[in-house]
C-alpha cells in the first residue's frame, strides 16, 4: 500500500473535524494543547505507526482546503532475466 503525509495548516483549520470522520485511517486527532488565531483547535497527523496511505480523502473534504498530502513515489523493481 502506498505511503504519505499531509501538511495541515493549522492557522487555518476551523477545527470542524471533517477531516477525522473522513480518514479511513483514523490518522487525524484534533489538537486540544493548541488554540490558532481564529480561537479553533486545529486538526493534527497522529500517525506514529506510519499508517496514513495518501490517500487524499482528508484533503477533499476540508471545506477549507488547509490540508496538503504527499505521497511516496516508490522505485520500480529491478527485473534481471
Ligand atoms: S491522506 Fe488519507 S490516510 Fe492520510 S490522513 Fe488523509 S484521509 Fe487519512
Ligand atoms: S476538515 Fe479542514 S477545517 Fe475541518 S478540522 Fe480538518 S483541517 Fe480543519
């Protein structure tokens, strides 16, 4: 399965947790130890075990489009005859 990451830009997070809901990884968590300048607790990757897929989901339904994912491009295999 493929590999990624996303960047969620927390000064912009509204904190609506659509994000959390939609991540079939349930790899996004709301972080309570932090308050932006519009007064939200923003979302955050909680993904210590490496699960997130790129999957892009998140980024999607973000209604404010705060969310950049990355995925991994993997090396083609070598075929020796
Ligand atoms: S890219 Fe997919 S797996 Fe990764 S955090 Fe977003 S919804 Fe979850
Ligand atoms: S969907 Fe977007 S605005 Fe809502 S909590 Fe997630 S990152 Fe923040």
């Amino acid at each position: 399965m493929a590999k990624g990451t996303i960047y969620i830009d927390q000064e912009r997070c509204k904190g609506c947790s659509l994000c959390l809901s939609a991540c079939p990884q349930n790899v996004i968590v709301m972080d309570n130890e932090v308050l932006n300048a519009k007064g939200y607790h923003p979302a955050v990757l909680s993904d210590a075990d490496d699960k997130c897929t790129g999957c892009a989901i998140c980024a999607v339904v973000c209604p404010d489009a705060c969310i950049s994912v990355y995925r991994q491009v993997r090396a083609k295999a070598n075929v020796v005859s």
